[in-house]
C-alpha cells in the first residue's frame, strides 16, 4: 500500500532546495541574498517538524538514542576527518583549523577544545 504525499509540502521542499543552491552560488551578497537567507532554512526545519514523530510517555532519552545520539556521532566523525584532510592535503596544522574555529565564533581563545570541535 502506497502512502499519499502531500503535494503543498513537496512543493515547499524544492523551492527551499532552490533557495539554497540559488544562494549558494550568488557571488554578489545584494539585496536577493539576504532575502533568500532570510526564510531558506527556516522552511526546512518547518517542513522537518511536521513529520516528527511524537515523544511517547515523555521518553526523551530515547528519542536522544535513536534520533540525535546518530546524527551528533556522525557530525563529529565527519568534522574530525575534515580537520585531518585539511592537515594532510593542505598541510595545515589542526591547531590552526581550531584557532580558526575560535576566531570564525568572534570568542578567540574562550573556550575549551571540544566545544570548538563540536561547532567546528
């Protein structure tokens, strides 16, 4: 049995893609780039929430578990082999990518290595 999509949110979907790739590739930041980063991803975490399951019996850990525990791993593990590609293949240090972090958050010096990591 096939399920029935609905269409408006389909819609909504690819005009944010379309924002985003538009946006990406502006190579001048005028008037339409700050119009098109001012709503592109808030449409996807809109969209996202409507097809979020709900909690059941307030089971947060859980829900942690199975929905963001995955995604956080694979973000760190994805961050830390970018911060090493960049150490081999551009041959900079990775205390450079963390003074870079540092420096990209405005807060130089102010926090600990691994929340650097985790924004990095």
């Amino acid at each position: 049995m096939s399920k029935k999509r609905i269409e408006w949110i389909d819609v909504a979907k690819a005009i944010g893609i379309v924002a985003v790739v538009f946006g990406h590739a502006m190579t001048r930041h005028g008037t339409m780039f700050h119009f098109l980063y001012w709503w592109h991803m808030p449409i996807f975490f809109i969209m996202g929430g409507f097809f979020l399951k709900p909690i059941i019996n307030n089971n947060w850990w859980g829900f942690f578990k199975k929905r963001i525990l995955p995604l956080l791993i694979s973000y760190l593990i994805c961050g830390g082999g970018l911060i090493l590609l960049s150490h081999f293949v551009r041959g900079e240090l990775v205390v450079y990518n963390i003074l870079f972090c540092e420096t990209a958050l405005g807060r130089p010096n102010t926090q600990s290595l691994p929340e650097c990591l985790l924004v990095y």
